[in-house]
C-alpha cells in the first residue's frame, strides 16, 4: 500500500495515553496522526472485557485532569468504575476534543524505523506512514500472557484470556467453567463467573492477599462534594507516592496497644479498596509492620471462607502483602462458600496438558470443562513495546538492546533510539501509580520537551551514562522496598518463562519521580543528551 503520509508526530495507541498525547500535541501546534489496532478507543479498556472487569483506582481519580471542564461534566456512577463506563468516558473524550480525525483505527504497527531524520512506521497492511518524532502509547498490560500448556489446540470447548474476551460475551451459564490464575482479575472474574456458571474451577498457582472494595454507586451528594472539591484532590494526588489522592498514614501501627491496632485494621478493612494499604504506614518497607497486616488478613480469610481446608489453600504464605500487585474484591472469598465452586491447587499438582474435555493436572486427575478462561496476566511493560519490531539508530532493534532486561531514561527514552518517546515505559512509576496521573504528567513532560525540538532543531537521544545512572536508581527504589521479595511478581518479569529478571517499574514514588523529571527538564535535558539551551544555539550558529 501506498504512502500514509507525513505528520510531526505519530502516536502508537488510543487509549488513555495516546488520547490525551493526541490532545495536547495537537492543542500545541503539532500535526499528529494515531494509530490503533482496534476499532475504537479505549487500549486496555477496550480489550478487557471479561466479565467483572472494573478499575481498583476509584472513578473520581482514575480520570483525566487537564480540563477542569470535563472534571465537572462527567458524572460517574459508582465507587469504582467498570469497564464499559470507563470505554465510554474515553468515548466521550474523543468526541468532546474531536480526537477522532487524527486516529487510523484497525491500523496495527508491524515495525517502526529510524530513518534519517525520523520514523518510518509501517502496518500490517503494508501502509507506511512518516513522523518527525514517535510516541509509544501501548500500554502497560496489553500483551495477554497465555501459559503454553501442550494440547490446548485440542480442547473441545471454548477457551478465553481475560485480555482479548469476546465482545459479545460469552454464555457460561450451567456450563462448566475453569480459572487459571488468581491476580487482580481472577479475582474480580471468579464471583462473576461462579454466579453463573453450572460449576466453576479455580485451579490456584499462588494465592493472594485480596481486599474488599466495598464498591457502591455513588450518589449526587457526593459526586457534587468531589466535583467541588477537585482542585485540593488534584493537589494532593501531585504530592503523593501512588498518584491516588489520600494521604499516607502517619502511625507506627507497632506502637499502638492491641485494641487500637485491631481497630485500625478493621476501619481501614471496611473502609476497603486501595486505601487499606495507605492506613497502614511502612507497609512497604518494614517486614515486622507487612508482617503483622498480612496476619491480619490471612486471618480474615480464616474468618471468611467456612471450609477450613479451602481457607488454608486461599492463605497466602510465600510473600508479604502488596509485594504482588494487591487485588481488591467484591464478594472473593465469599465465594468459596458456594456449592458450585472448587478450587485446586496447581503448585503442588502442576497442570500438565489440556484434553479434549479440559484440564489434567500432573497426578493424573482429570477435570472436564466446558470453558477455559486464563486469568493468566500480560508481559507487562516491556511486553507492548517489543510485540511489534523498534529498529533505532544503527539498524538496532529494540528487541536486541533489551535482551538482558530494559534499560532507559526515565522509563520515556532509550539510547540508540532518537526521538522516540515511551509513554509509561519501564523504569517509570507507571503500573505503581494511579495511570491516568502517571499518563499526563508523561505527556505534558514529552510535549515540553518536542517544542523545544520543534524550535531547536535538536534531537533528543538519552545517553548511555543518563540511563545507567537511571538503572541503578530504579534498582535502588526496588531494593528501599519489600517488592522485590515476591519471586514470582510481574513486576520482576517473572510470570514470563525467560523473560529477563529486572524490576520493572520505578518504585521511588510518583511526587519524587516527577520531581526528578522536571529537574532534567531545567537543566537543559542533560540526559537526552541535550545542553542548555543557550550553549545549544551558539553551536550551532557557529556551525
Ligand atoms: P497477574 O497478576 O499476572 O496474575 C496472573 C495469575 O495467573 C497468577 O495467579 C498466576 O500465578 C497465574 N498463572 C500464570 N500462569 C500460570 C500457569 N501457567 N499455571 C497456573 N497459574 C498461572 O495478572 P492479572 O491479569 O490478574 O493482573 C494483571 C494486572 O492487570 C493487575 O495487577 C492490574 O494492574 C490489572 P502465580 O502468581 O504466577 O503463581
């Protein structure tokens, strides 16, 4: 196919990073074309569909900022948003700021190459389009991860991931339905599903710490309190260490006798959601304290679940609360308690193939299904981002640079690839934060840095130094924490068979992050191999 065209920018998505760079590169001047695979916006939003399926940040903050306007206009219906209210929040997004004009849907980027000056992006289609600068917009958790199981070309039923769920649904009900996987979708799924279902199975690798989210609609009392109270909201969110909106907890929960401890727990417990992990201070950092939580919690499961070998199973033992992403619920445990549910324990009897007619596990048993659903997680992070070919300066690959783990500049840039931006890429705070607020403040940062290219001239490349002095600080806000104790988290890259062991995310905080990010940006962007800008000019006019 022929010649795409030519913008200044192109961006790889529409979800909510590609929306709102299209947004604001646009609203500076900059021509800008979007490309997505599907046939609507929405990323990660569009694609899990799977039933249950509903954002842990809650609805009034997992939204964009930028527009005071749309703040006020949006009238969300619940504590936490589910998946279709938020598609159609980002629906209106692209209407309300006619977005849709700059996006190609069902354009999938195949290979993205420097060329000269820029990039050359060409499609599945074989259509090829050109950029002065590249902006990746892929997402975080969009590479579905389906554990390769021999004999699952055999299964005689339907099987699913979670991320790519048909968009008709599908009818499970009196059938016979399997789980793999127990993260923060299994465990929105599982009650859904068992409400439904004839029987459901939940095969169990590792199990998980999980909070009640205590979602309820939200009324006009207090979305009318919230809408009034934005700009405090905001500034709040700026100032913290996940982008969420509350304040981190000032009492060493050690110090407090054990009524008021216990009382605590039990007030940040109903409270629910992510705010539990926020009432209790150095959660994250000291093991006596995520010891004494995590008690607390194991023994809610004891509580819960009245079949005491399904709680034993249920209670997590082989990592410390929040070192996995913590899940939040409604009604998990509970369900356990149903006649129609079954959970078996795939770490001490592997799944060792699929049938015909479901899933046999090592010892031999057999466990017929009439649906499979993986619950299984993505190739987070680095996954998006090498699922189509980035050749950089040099005819490298993306691919090649990252073989023994991801190495860039802020998590936004990667030496050996000029002008290209990684909205949310490793090494940024991205999956530990509130998106949305991670998202803009990467946009607003990126467009900052492409006007001063616009007028410059320059090209903006990390260097090699910049990105080891990165590398070592992201290691060193991991190793601050107790993260990097859970073996198998997808934070470390470790729920991908070879997939290289580096923690992923920046884990130093998003107010510190940002700060850091703008001390780059005063100096001049030193580390994208810029100087100040003073120094830049009188070069090249002496050229
Ligand atoms: P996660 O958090 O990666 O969870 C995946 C689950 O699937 C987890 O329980 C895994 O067990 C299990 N799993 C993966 N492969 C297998 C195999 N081969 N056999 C048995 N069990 C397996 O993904 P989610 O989709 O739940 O959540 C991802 C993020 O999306 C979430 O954190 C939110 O940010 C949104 P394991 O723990 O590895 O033993």
């Amino acid at each position: 196919m022929g010649d795409g065209g030519h913008t200044d920018v192109i961006v790889i998505g529409a979800g909510f990073s590609g929306l709102y760079a299209l947004h604001r590169l646009r609203s500076r001047g900059f021509s800008v074309q979007v490309l997505e695979q599907a046939d609507g916006v929405g990323g990660t939003w569009y694609w899990n569909r799977y039933p249950g399926a509903r954002c842990d940040s809650e609805s009034y903050y997992y939204c964009y900022s930028f527009d005071p306007e749309l703040e006020q206009e949006w009238r969300w219906s619940e504590r936490y948003p589910g998946q279709e209210e938020i598609r159609g929040y980002l629906e209106h997004v692209a209407d309300r700021y006619d977005l849709r004009r700059d996006i190609a849907f069902g354009v999938r980027v195949e290979r993205a190459e420097r060329d000269g000056e820029g990039w050359t992006v060409t499609a599945a289609d074989g259509s090829s389009r050109r950029c002065r600068w590249l902006v990746t917009a892929v997402g975080c958790l969009s590479t579905a991860n389906v554990p390769d199981i021999p004999g699952l070309e055999d299964f005689a039923g339907e099987w699913h991931h979670t991320g790519h769920w048909p968009h008709d649904g599908v009818d499970v009900r009196g059938r016979r339905v399997g789980v793999v996987g127990t993260g923060s979708t299994g465990i929105q799924a599982i009650p859904v599903l068992a409400a439904a279902a004839g029987h459901l199975t939940v095969f169990q690798r590792t199990a998980n710490y999980s909070i009640p989210a205590r979602n309820a609609p939200l009324s006009e009392e207090e979305m009318a309190a919230t809408k009034a109270d934005y700009p405090a909201i905001r500034r709040v969110q700026q100032g913290s260490t996940n982008g969420h909106p509350f304040v981190l907890s000032d009492v060493d929960v050690l110090d407090l006798p054990a009524d008021r401890r216990r009382a605590l727990y039990e007030q940040a417990w109903e409270r629910g959601g992510l705010r539990f992990r926020a009432a209790v201070k150095d959660v994250l950092t000291d093991p006596e304290v995520n010891a004494d939580t995590s008690e607390f919690i194991r023994a809610k499961i004891r509580e819960t679940v009245h079949d005491p070998a399904t709680a034993e199973l249920l209670t997590p033992r082989d990592h410390p609360f929040a070192t996995k992403r913590p899940p939040i619920d409604t009604h998990y445990f509970e369900t356990y308690n149903r006649p129609n549910v079954s959970l078996v324990d795939v770490k001490a009897d592997p799944i060792a193939a699929v049938t015909a007619s479901g899933l046999r596990l090592e010892s031999g048993a057999e466990h017929p299904l009439d649906v499979l659903v993986f619950a299984t997680g993505f190739d987070a992070l680095t996954g998006p981002l090498l699922s189509f070919d980035i050749v950089g300066r040099d005819g490298v690959s993306l691919r090649e640079t990252w073989h023994d783990g991801p190495h860039t500049h802020l998590g936004l840039g990667v030496a050996g690839f000029p002008d290209l931006f990684t909205i949310t890429g490793p090494g940024s705070p991205s999956v530990l934060t509130n998106m949305p607020t991670a998202i803009e403040q990467h946009v607003d940062w990126i467009a900052d840095l492409l006007e001063r290219l616009r007028t410059t001239g320059e090209v903006a490349e990390p260097t090699p130094e910049a990105e080891a002095a990165w590398a070592a600080e992201v290691a060193r806000a991991a190793d601050a924490t107790l993260l990097p104790q859970a073996a198998s988290s997808w934070y470390l890259g470790a729920n991908v068979p070879g997939k290289a062991r580096v923690f992923l995310p920046y884990a130093g905080g998003y107010a510190r992050y940002r700060a850091t990010c703008d001390d780059e940006a005063a100096a001049g962007y030193p580390g994208f191999g810029l100087g100040a800008i003073r120094t830049n000019l009188a070069n090249r006019h002496a050229v």
